[in-house]
C-alpha cells in the first residue's frame, strides 16, 4: 500500500484502490482468525493472573487540507527511465482518510478479537490505544498543518512516526512542473489509463496463506496448497536476509517519540489489567472533558456561521449507528469543492457504543458559537471551528481550505462583469 499510493504512486488510481481494497478484505478473512487462534493458544502458556496488552495502531495521516499532498513531494524515484512518463498521484485528502480508515478498521477488528477470546482464557487481556494522542495529544501525524516536509522537522517537534524528506525546493518544483507540462503535451486528450499493475497479485498482501485454505490441504492432498511466505521451509528470499535498507523500511513506522507513547499507553493499560486481577479499582487521571478552539491553536480556516449552524443539525440527525461496535467513527462533509468546504465529525471511545442525539446537536452548537470570541474584529461572524472531547466522545469541525485571506475579511465585496458576445451573453460574479 505504501509503495503503490504513497511512494511509487505511478501505476494509477486503479491500482492503489485495489490494494487497499484486498487489505480491507483481509482483515476478516486473515487478521481476525489468525489473531484468535494465537491469543486463544496463549492460553495454555499464561499463568491465571498473567495480563497481556495488545497495542493497536494510529492513524498517519492529518487530512485537514490538500496542501501537504500539492506543496510536498512524496513519490520516490521519479527521475528513474521507468516512471518518466508517468504522472504521480498526489497524496490527496481522500487518500489519506483511506489510509486513516484502514486504521480504524483494523483497531476495531482487534478490538472484537479481544472481546471474543476474554472469556475464553483464564489470562486477563487488553487493548492499549494510542491513536487520540497523535491527532489530540500533540502535532503528530503526517501532514500535520504545521509540516514544513523535513525530516526533523522544527516545525513539528512531536511527530510520531519515520517518514520521508517531502520538502521541494524551488528547483525541483520548477523541474516537476516544466516535466508534467511537457506529459500533458504529449497526451492532449489525456494519459492513457494504465490499469491495474498485475504485479500487485504476486506479493503477499494476495498470497498470504488462509488459515481455511490450510485445512483444506491438509484434509485433502489434492486441494490446492497455500501460498508460500516467509517462514515456510519452501520460501525462498530473493534478498537472502538483507531486505530494504533502514532508511527505507523503517518508514511509516512510529519513530522514537512514538514508540515513547505506544509504550505509556500499554504500561497504562498493564496497570489496568492488574488491577482487575488484584479486585481493585485502577486509578486514573484520564482527561475527560477538554474544549479547544482552532483559530487559538493557529489555524486560519473559517467558514459562514449561517451554514455551519445549519449543517450541525443535518449531521447529528444523519449520524448512522453501527450495532454494538464500540470506537465508532462518524463523519460528513459539507459544501464540497468551495470555500466554505467543513467536516463534522465524532468519534467515540473505546469503551462506548451508545450515540447521544442532543449531546450531539449541544456539542457542534457550542464549538461553533463559543470559539468565535465575540471578536470586534469578525463583524462578518465567522466560524472557526475546533474540538470537544467529553469523556468517551469527541466533536470535531474541521476546514479543508487554510488559504483563505487572513485576518479574515471584516465586510463584503463583490463585482459584476459582463459581455456580449454575439451568439450569447457572458457574466462573471465575484464576491464575498
């Protein structure tokens, strides 16, 4: 997934949608049977008042704005014959969330796994999450706002994860620029559509074995064996153990802060679990209400209040409950593709599944009415947005655009042109 969307994008939209389409189609059909298979066998190793914590995972990606996708560079190789005509895809909004979607989805499948096998081992087991303390907790994912490209990054000193330089100096967006120019010359019509690399159904994200596909052999020796990975005595690695270099496959793994936090949390967690062996209440200090407000942490995107007060409603009437599952996610966009472009979104906790209407609707009214300041310098009142975690729900409004004029504009303006061209008449609206 890293190498067909994020590093070596240049096999098309096709091809990366499906590789992550098949990794989400293997967290039911791999990751949840092999993951109750080894944490129902470790119940045979673990004493009764054994604890064990398994970390999940956090999202890379901040996805607040398309800049980090069109003001840095994140394909790799791009001067090398085989990907000179061919154009990269740009680490978009939308990739992003497919990724961060991913994520969820994997935490959540976890999640069940554990809730399935704990009351079938003697062993007391637990979840350790992680993953509000890079979005919540400090500027730690991938294209945080305050992202330069560097890695370090002065910028962003709380990043949580390896990533690549994605800095591009002037030179290189000239070069870039003048080479796409020359592609698009050369295709007026646009580039052919590429397809789907067939080179994607020979790696192990398709071929790695099923536990089912497994059985099936072994009951009947004509059945088709299982695909080979590394570990079986009949693979063979092509790389005779050196695999990618450090400076390669140490990306998008958490680096030294955030092997820090995934830590904190599974002690965190450890302390918990033995607790509840001991019979005794843990004690916390969870943060369990916390109101922030965007434009007091820097961020310069704002919208009209008529709409936004609006949309809160919508989005706490539309909210889609999934049964039973807890850490459920929510989010909606509004007024796409315009300046005033805004999401709403709630995420829960990991220990709730129950949504609560008019907690909602009190929540988006107050994040949007309470972090304007009554500002004598926003006579237009607009809205800035911002977030309210309280206990196990958090409220969020974000903006795509942080482009808009800033300081922010303090009275309307508009112009009205027209011509007459003949066969029809054209008029151009502009204004705010």
């Amino acid at each position: 997934m890293i190498k067909k969307c994020v590093m070596l994008p240049y096999e098309g939209e096709d091809t990366c949608t499906a590789v992550i389409d098949k990794a989400e189609e293997n967290i039911d059909t791999i990751l949840k049977p092999n993951l109750k298979q080894i944490l129902q066998h470790l119940g045979s190793k673990m004493a009764a008042d054994g604890v064990v914590v398994y970390n999940g995972y956090a999202r890379f990606f901040n996805a607040e704005s398309e800049s980090c996708g069109t003001d840095q560079q994140w394909a790799m190789s791009r001067w090398l014959p085989k990907y000179w005509f061919k154009t990269a895809l740009k680490l978009t909004v939308a990739r992003r969330n497919r990724f961060n979607d991913l994520v969820v989805k994997i935490n959540q499948a976890i999640r069940d796994v554990i809730a399935d096998v704990s009351d079938e081992v003697d062993y007391k087991i637990g979840f350790a999450n992680w993953d509000p303390w890079p979005i919540d907790g400090v500027e730690g994912q991938m294209c945080d706002p305050a992202s330069t490209g560097f890695y370090p990054d002065p910028k962003q000193p709380d990043l949580q994860f390896f990533k690549p330089d994605t800095h591009v100096t002037k030179w290189e967006h000239d070069e870039l620029k003048k080479r796409e120019e020359a592609i698009r010359a050369m295709y007026p019509d646009g580039e052919p559509d590429p397809g789907i690399d067939q080179s994607i159904y020979d790696t192990l994200l398709w071929k790695t074995p099923d536990p089912r596909a497994e059985v099936k052999h072994k009951l009947d020796r004509r059945a088709p064996s299982p695909p080979g990975c590394p570990g079986d005595s009949d693979w063979f690695d092509p790389t005779l153990g050196l695999g990618l270099p450090d400076s390669f496959g140490k990306l998008f793994h958490p680096n030294e802060l955030g092997h820090k936090t995934i830590a904190s949390f599974a002690v965190a967690k450890a302390i918990d679990l033995r607790a509840k062996v001991l019979g005794v209440e843990p004690e916390t200090c969870e943060v369990t209400d916390e109101f922030k407000c965007w434009q007091k942490q820097g961020r310069k995107g704002y919208a009209t209040a008529d709409r936004m007060n609006e949309n809160y409603k919508d989005f706490c009437n539309d909210v889609s409950q999934p049964e039973h599952t807890v850490g459920w996610k929510w989010e909606k966009t509004y007024h796409q593709g315009t300046p005033d472009e805004h999401s709403f979104l709630l995420q829960l906790g990991e220990n709730t599944a129950d949504f609560d209407k008019n907690a909602c609707l009190e929540s988006y009214e107050r994040i949007i009415n309470g972090c304007d300041g009554n500002d004598p310098n926003n006579p237009m009142n607009w809205k800035f947005g911002g977030s309210w975690r309280r206990d196990q729900y958090t409220y969020e409004i974000n903006f795509k655009r942080d482009n808009r004029p800033w300081p922010m504009i303090t009275s309307p303006y508009g112009s009205c042109k027209g011509d007459y061209k003949f066969f029809y008449s054209h008029y151009e609206l502009r204004g705010m």
